[in-house]
C-alpha cells in the first residue's frame, strides 16, 4: 500500500510540475518516490511538506476503505488545491 500512496502523490507532482527531474525511467516506470528540496521547483519547495502530511493522514487508517483511498485522484487534487490556497500560490 505505501507503495501505491507514494505512486499517487508522484504522479501528480509530476503533472503540476512541481519536479525539477523526471523521476520516471525510459520505460516509463517511477524510479524515484522521495524528494529533497533540490529536487522540487520553487513552488515544490512550498507546497510538497503540506501535501505528504495531509495525504498521508488521509490514508493513516486502518479499516476496510484504505484501498480505495490510496487511489483517491479526487481527493488528491482537492488537497492540492486547498494547499496552493493556503500558500497562496495561484
């Protein structure tokens, strides 16, 4: 499952560009599920410490929707979203 979550949140800062570099390989597999700050853009920098401890809260429970939470797109946007207004980041 950790796995998975890490999937999720990589794909999407990858498709906000939030990375400085392609954490997928030639074959289109996800090499790289971790970042330091000199990986993220500016905008990375501000916002991917808020969006893993809120994602990661999300998915912190152990019942029987966990699955289907680790693969929740909505509510990964939805934290995205909420996180730019916080930073106030348009």
């Amino acid at each position: 499952m950790k796995k998975l979550l890490l999937i999720g949140v990589t794909a999407l800062l990858l498709r906000k560009k939030l990375l400085k570099k392609q954490p997928i390989d030639k074959v289109g597999r996800i090499i790289r599920m971790y970042y330091i700050n000199i990986d993220l853009t500016k905008n990375g920098i501000k916002i991917v410490n808020h969006f893993y401890s809120k994602w990661l809260t999300y998915n912190d429970k152990n019942d029987d929707k966990t699955d289907a939470r680790v693969v929740d797109i909505k509510t990964l946007e939805k934290y995205y979203t909420r996180i730019l207004a916080e930073q106030n980041i348009v």
